[in-house]
C-alpha cells in the first residue's frame, strides 16, 4: 500500500483513531459499525495513513482516498515532458477519437487519454503512471493516477460504455474499404478471470489465455474494433458470433479477409449467412485445393495468366467451394516453386543421412522418416526407401497457393494485394503484445481487465497513428518509433513567471519530426493555454 509521502492532508474530523509503532503513528480510520451474534457493539476500521506531528496532518495512503472516494492531488515537477503528450492530444483530435471519448466517456475522457498515452511511452504495467504522470504534462487531469486508481477507473468503463464508443468509432473509421479480420491470445496469470481457460495459446506458453480478434482498415491501417472472448474458443468457431457482435457496431457489410484458418465448410456458409463479402486463404494441404490445382494448376505458367503487379501466374475459375459459390483463385510462383522444391530436396536428403546413421528409434517416433521412407529395422539400424511418389506430389505443389473469394467484381490483382496486406493485423498484435507491452495480463477481476483491454485498445489506436504519420521519417531516419517518442519526450518545458516556456530549443530533429503533424507552430503557441 504506497504512502504519498509529499502529500498532506487534515486529519479526519472524526472516526479515526491513532496507533504508535516503531516511532511512527499510524491512522486508522473506521470502515464499518455493527452488531455481532451476541448483539455487541463492533466495528471494522484500516490504516490511511501515518501522521504527521510537526503539523498535525495526515500523510495519506491509498486506503484513505478509496474509503473517502476523492482522487490524490497531482504534484507536478518544475521541469516537464512536453513534446510527447502534446503530441497525442494532437492525434486524438484529428483523428476524431478525442471528440468520441468526450461525448461517450465525458467523466473519464481525460483520464483514459493519459493512460493509454502512458501505455505508448511505458506499456501496460501501470506500477509507475503516477511518476510518470509527474514528469510529463497531460492537460486536463489533475489527481495522480496510481495504480490503485487507474485500476478503479478500468473497473468503471462499463460494456454499455465501450459499445457506445465503438458504435461512435466505426462511423468515422469505417469507409468503403477492405476490413482485415485477425486473431492472438493474450496470456494470463489469472485463476479467478473467467475469461481466462486453456486452450491454442499462439505463444506457446504454459498460461491460461484471453482471445482478442481484431477489426482493422486497410486504408486507414488504424484499429477500428476488436471483440475478447473466453480462451478455450476457437478462431472459426467464434467468427459467428464475433460478426455479430461487429454488426451491432456498425461493421456492416465490408470485404472481409481471412486467413485459412478459417477455410472449412461450416465456417464459409456462416460468412456467406453473415452478409459480409469475404476472401479466405484455403491451405494447400486440403484434398478441395488440390483438385483444383490438379485441374487447373498445368501450364498455368503462361503469358496470359501473368500478374501485372505481382511475380505471380493466376487463375481464377468460377466455382461452388464446400457448397458457397464464389471463386477459387488459383497462384504459382515460380521462384517459390524453385526454392520449396530445393528445400524439399535437402530436407530428404537429411532424414535419409539421419536414418543411416541411427542405431534406435529415436523418442519422437519414427513419424518425420515414415512420411518419406519405407523404413525397416535391421540388426545394424534401419533400412530406408524413398517413396518417391509422395516426394514427387509433395514437389507438384510447391509453389501454388490459393484464395476462395465471394468478391466476383475486384480484380485478380487486387484479390491478392488485400490478402498479404493482411498482415496490418498481425502488425497491430505485435503493437498491442511487443511494443505496448500487452503480452501479459495480471488482472483477476474481469471488468477491471474489460476496462484495461479498452484502454490498450485506444493506446493502439494513438501508436497506430503515430507510426502510420512517421513510417517515411522513420525510414529516413534509421531509427524506431521509440527513438522517435525519446526525441519528443526530450522536448520539455518550465513554468515562468506568468506561463510555461521551453527549457531549451528546440532541435532540428525535433522540428522535423514534429512537422510531420504540421505541429511545431501550434505547439509553441499551446504554451500560453496551459495551466
């Protein structure tokens, strides 16, 4: 329980009492009077504080701002971080995220922009907002955000509140564009969240797990929704109920793209059922895709079939795929072909070298060898065969890949340019569990957990942002995002003797970045706004 050691406060007026230890007085401030089974006058009371003497005030903890429900005063430093957090008011007012946060949270607002830029500049483990509170100015807020209280403003965004700003949200973030739809598990320590269950952990660690699927715009490459979902669900078996949940938003009617994961009878008819016009990868490995490329695949390698914008030989061949009509698009690429075939190749070899030299059967089976080798066991080790015929259809293969699309009207080329864009989801998993540091989740307590998985969510929406502006300074520059927060961060200001100044200039680095956002000027001119 942290002590505010800077603060002080008067003493309660009454229903307090003291108690002396090891040269201190600590204060204890009763929480609760009733009567026991005897009838007996009883009460509950817990410590607030410890006391002050040479001024008879409490220096309070944070027990004592719980029970008398008001927020901690915030204790500025003189000298402060200002680049960065101007910054993000910035983005959260041309991005509109501001304005919905205001009209859908008005009582929160402030906060939730503090800590979700708190996330961008620390991560997630929220131990040391208050001291980073201190050392960076955030308009607008002006209690201390511990870790205690940003946990009770996580439990007070309520469901009705997030739908509301999702609803809010997708208005102006969802255009006449293609909506990326992806999946990650986050894992957790937490025995008592319901949410968490074992189940496909993608980071293959031994954790309990939440499910997050993702809406995302391929235009705008910023998040639009995302919909968590207990651990043990899988990614097909939830996309029903997650596309209906995406409805209710607001998400009506886009091009969907998917990866093949999603790629089996029920699970396209239930997309077709949804409205949406989808595009599925469909793995090689299924019995339905190779009948196509048997069919279809031969002598695709011609002129005619050639991709303009791609290195790829396509076919797209009008069909009823696991009982959907739509339109199987079928790609070679012959350097890809090359590559899996020499691979293949050196892969056997190896088993084979493998096997001549076993003694035993090794721990793992004989499964990886059986695949490729008849393998018989002789007095010396093993005898192996090269089925030849499994090698040589494994071989035909290499290369192909195929999409399943419901989009009759896009264009071949364009079918497959929103397909490898896909990974501006998987760009955003590595935002959310890399570099905002939402890999781990220590929260027992489901709301407190909702509220913080919608905070995160408006801290990725800042960071995707940021990086969407700064991707070309970025590049020119050799450095990362990081690097780039450090330099604004570098940028700090002081309070005169009428308002706040720069410290210091500002440098040409900083000037170039901040003009990215065309905010150098009207950054310098914030100045005389503040309080």
């Amino acid at each position: 329980m942290g002590i505010y050691k800077s603060e002080r406060v008067n003493m309660p007026e009454s229903g307090f009492y003291l108690k002396s230890a090891r040269n201190v007085t600590y204060v204890y401030q009763y929480t609760r009077y009733y009567r026991n089974k005897c009838g007996k006058a009883r009460n509950k009371s817990c410590v607030i504080g410890v006391l002050d003497a040479s001024k008879n005030m409490l220096v309070p903890n944070d027990n004592y701002y719980r029970i008398n429900n008001v927020m901690p005063e915030l204790s500025l430093n003189s000298v402060m971080s200002y680049g960065f957090t101007y910054l993000v008011g910035c983005i959260a007012e041309t991005t509109g995220l501001n304005g919905v946060l205001r009209r859908v949270l008005p009582g929160k607002a402030n906060e939730i922009l503090a800590m979700a830029a708190y996330m961008v500049h620390e991560g997630t483990v929220m131990n040391y907002c208050d001291d980073w509170q201190r050392n960076h100015y955030v308009q607008g807020v002006g209690s201390t955000l511990t870790s205690q209280t940003t946990s009770r403003i996580f439990e007070g965004i309520t469901h009705d509140e997030q739908t509301a700003f999702f609803k809010e949200w997708a208005k102006i973030s969802v255009g006449d564009e293609n909506i990326f739809y992806d999946v990650t598990s986050v894992s957790s320590y937490s025995s008592g969240n319901e949410l968490v269950e074992w189940g496909y952990n993608r980071d293959g660690e031994n954790l309990g797990q939440v499910n997050i699927g993702m809406f995302c715009g391929e235009k705008t490459r910023l998040p639009i929704y995302y919909n968590v979902y207990n651990g043990s669900l899988t990614d097909k078996g939830n996309i029903g109920c997650v596309l209906q949940n995406a409805r209710d938003i607001g998400i009506e009617k886009v091009k969907l793209v998917l990866d093949g994961g999603f790629c089996d009878g029920p699970r396209l008819k239930e997309l077709r059922s949804s409205g949406h016009v989808f595009t599925v990868g469909t793995p090689i490995s299924l019995n339905e895709a190779k009948v196509y490329v048997h069919g279809y695949g031969k002598g695709i390698n011609k002129a005619s079939n050639k991709l303009r914008r791609h290195p790829e030989y396509c076919v797209s061949v009008p069909t009823e795929f696991m009982g959907v009509d739509g339109r199987i698009i079928i790609c070679f690429n012959e350097a890809m072909h090359s590559d899996m075939t020499a691979s293949l190749i050196e892969k056997v070899d190896k088993l084979e070298e493998k096997l001549k030299g076993m003694k035993r059967t090794p721990k793992k089976g004989m499964k990886a060898y059986e695949k490729y080798f008849k393998v018989s066991k002789t007095e010396n080790g093993f005898h192996c065969e090269r089925k030849h015929d499994v090698i040589d259809a494994e071989a035909e293969m290499a290369g192909y890949f195929l999409l399943f699309s419901t989009d009759m009207e896009s264009e071949v080329e364009d079918l497959l340019y929103f397909y490898r864009a896909k990974d501006i989801d998987e760009k955003m998993f590595c935002q959310l569990k890399v570099h905002i540091d939402g890999s781990r989740l220590r929260i027992h307590n489901s709301r407190t957990m909702s509220g913080k998985m919608f905070v995160i969510f408006i801290a990725l929406i800042i960071r995707s942002c940021m990086f969407n502006n700064l991707s070309g300074y970025l590049a020119e520059e050799h450095i990362t995002l990081k690097k780039a927060i450090l330099r604004l961060s570098d940028i700090k200001i002081i309070k005169g003797r009428e308002n706040f100044r720069f410290i210091k200039a500002l440098t040409k680095k900083q000037r170039t970045l901040l003009n990215v956002f065309s905010a150098t000027e009207a950054m310098g001119k914030s100045l005389d706004q503040l309080e």
